[in-house]
C-alpha cells in the first residue's frame, strides 16, 4: 500500500525570494479557527515584488494566473 506524501512548505515573506520555476501555493485565511485554504497551486512564471504580484503557471487550470499577496499568503511547497 502506499502512503501519501504530505509537501513540505515554507512560506515566502519577500517575493524577491523566488526563482522562475519554484512551485508554491497561495492560501487564503478563512479565520482565526480555521487552517489557510489553498487557491492556487503551480510553477513560478514571473514574480514584480515592487507591486507584489507573482504569476504561476496554475496546476489545476493549466493557465497563467496572477497572485496579489495583499490578498494571499505564498508558500514554497518543497
């Protein structure tokens, strides 16, 4: 039987952190009782941390989204 693997993440506090390539997530906090909810999963295309958008290749969608991180918090998923 195989064991799922859980991805170890770490999150990202400066854009300028990221490498064209790296996969992270963007989560949303839904409330103090509850964990952050990921909307967005995939590989870095872009990152502009002077107006703190980075854009992703989405997993789940196959096309390029952008990430405001006013919005979000940024996850490094190793």
């Amino acid at each position: 039987m195989l064991k799922e693997v859980k991805a170890h993440a770490t999150r990202v506090r400066a854009l300028d952190q990221l490498h064209r390539g790296d996969e992270i997530e963007a989560r949303l906090s839904v409330g103090p009782n509850y964990d952050d909810v990921v909307i967005r999963r995939g590989s870095v295309q872009e990152t502009a941390p002077g107006i703190g958008v980075v854009w992703i290749m989405d997993r789940l969608t196959g096309l390029r989204k952008a990430v405001n991180t006013d919005e979000c918090s940024v996850w490094r998923v190793a």
